[in-house]
C-alpha cells in the first residue's frame, strides 16, 4: 500500500470527492465500490452535479497518441461509460477520426462514409454569352463601343458640336464653358460614342493627356475666325502629337474648322495649311468647315470618322 508521498494521499481525497458526489443512497455507493469504477472526472463530476453542460478545454493529447488508430483511450471510454449509465451521454463510445485525409478531386475522410466529390462547377454565363458577341462581331452585327476626344481651345464651339450629334430631344441648346470635362454619351447605327468634351481653357489642357491612352478617336475643333489664336491651337496640336500616347499610335483625327458662317472666317484649306495638317503621315485626318450653330457640316465628319472606326481592330 503506497503512502501519501507516492500519491496515495491525492487518491484517497480524489476517493472522497467522488463519493460526496455520489449518490447519497449507500446501497447505491456499495454498487459502485464493487464494480470498482475509477475517480469521475472532474468535469462529469460537476455536470452530473448540477446537471447543467460545463465548457471546459479537452487535454491535449500526447504526439504519440495523437497519431495513431483511432481507437479512444481508457479514461475516455470509462468516463463515456459513466456518463451512459448516468443519462449524461449515449452509450456508444466515442471515436476520434485520424487526421489523414485524401487529397483529390474530392476530400474523402478515412473515418467515415465516402463522400462524394465536389460537382464541378458550370462555367459562367458571361464566357458562353462572348462567344456570341464574337460572333456577332464577325458578322458586323455588334455595336462598337468607342471613346473620342473632343479637344480644341476655349471657345472654339466643342460643346455646341456635340450638342449637335445628339438625338433632337436630348439636345439643351443653353451651352455654358466647360469646367474641367463633361462627358456625353450618343449612338448610330454601328457605333456607340462616348465623347470626352474636355475644357480648353489654359489651366485645364493639362488634362488632356490623361486620356489619350482610352482613345479610339480625336476630335479637334479651330474657331476660324480667330486668326490670332490658330497658333496657340498650333502648339496644343504639336504637343498632342508627340505624345508618347498618340505618337505611336493609329488614331483618327477629325477637325472641324468652326464658325465659317462668320465673315472673316479662314476657309478649310487655310487652316489646314496654318496647321500643317500636310506633315501628319501616319494617322488619318480629316478637316471640314462647320457651323455648330446650324448644325452645317458635322455629319459629313462624322460619317468619316465612322468609317475609320470600322475600318480599324477595336
């Protein structure tokens, strides 16, 4: 018989909490001596007290242990055991899934029943839908989507151009300076235009430049009536250009000579030799005279510029 400096003491004062929670019945404590059930842990010992589930923390289990069978150890299977024959718990013993799984098209567990593997996924409608837009592009039954430029000095009639290509009810005809950059959206039979009128006074041509890269098309507008100005119109058209966005790039520039209804007006051909049109080899051009007031002259450009669009890979 060990004494209380092998443990003894611990284990006759665990005896004792086990059977102050006991029954009080002694022919049922003596029923329990002879079967010789080991100490109640403290956590049943507790919820067989006051009959309430008790959170606690399980023991961690050693590396050893953790990686073998799936067989449960002693104590947890005499506590279940306890725990059955209390009402506390179902009789089955519990069972601890090994950590292994299969790795594959599916997760399949070694413990239990196969599953059956993940379903795959049908492929998103918007892939099946771009065949069809592929499709009807090739047949020419696509409506084009195309990002223009409207850029010019202030005051040279940008606004009132684009007001002009607009369906007649969503024309306003009260046009004020642009602040910045509007944007206006309108559409043809082929062709769905989203135009960047941007504002052309001094301190916003810095803008500019940001969107030359998103441009499919450029359309500059010249007041012909200010001679004065066409060389300030001049520079902004050599810097736009030279630009690393533009250089190398095939884009299509329509220009509008605005305001010829006015008696000093420079014709078409003059301005284009005051820009130089002439020097620009490797993009498309196209100048023609317009009165934006009127409406003169802006589809002819714009039929233009509609068949360079077509004829270009977007």
């Amino acid at each position: 018989m060990r004494g209380p400096g092998a443990g003894g003491g611990k284990r006759a004062s665990d005896r004792g909490e086990y059977e102050a929670a006991a029954s009080t019945d002694p022919r049922e404590r003596q029923r329990e001596r002879q079967r010789g059930f080991p100490e109640c842990p403290p956590c049943l010992r507790q919820e067989r007290d006051t009959r309430a589930p008790v959170t606690h923390k399980p023991r961690p289990l050693p590396p050893a242990r953790a990686a073998s069978s799936g067989a449960p150890l002693p104590w947890r299977r005499e506590a279940a055991a306890w725990a059955a024959r209390s009402g506390l718990a179902p009789a089955s013993p519990p069972t601890l899934a090994p950590p292994h799984t299969h790795t594959g098209t599916g997760s399949v567990s070694v413990s239990g029943p196969p599953q059956a593997p993940d379903r795959p996924r049908p492929a998103p409608r918007r892939a099946a839908m771009g065949l069809f837009d592929k499709l009807a592009g090739w047949l020419g039954l696509k409506r084009r989507e195309v990002n223009v430029l409207c850029l010019g000095l202030d005051n040279s009639g940008k606004s009132t151009i684009i007001d002009q290509l607009k369906p007649e009810h969503a024309q306003t005809h009260d046009i004020v300076p642009t602040i910045g950059f509007s944007v206006e959206k309108f559409s043809t039979s082929s062709l769905s235009f989203t135009v960047f009128d941007m504002s052309g006074q001094g301190r916003y041509r810095s803008l500019w430049e940001h969107y030359y890269k998103d441009a499919q098309a450029i359309i500059f507008v010249i007041d012909s009536g200010d001679k004065l100005r066409i060389v300030v119109a001049k520079e902004e058209l050599d810097t736009l250009l030279n630009h690393p966005d533009v250089k190398h790039k095939r884009i299509p520039i329509l220009f509008f000579a605005n305001k010829m209804d006015l008696r000093d007006a420079l014709s078409s051909v003059k301005v284009s030799q005051m820009l130089g049109l002439n020097n620009i080899k490797d993009k498309p051009w196209h100048i023609c005279a317009s009165n934006a007031l009127k409406g003169e002259g802006l589809h002819e450009g714009v039929e233009w510029l509609q068949d360079q669009i077509r004829s270009m890979k977007i």
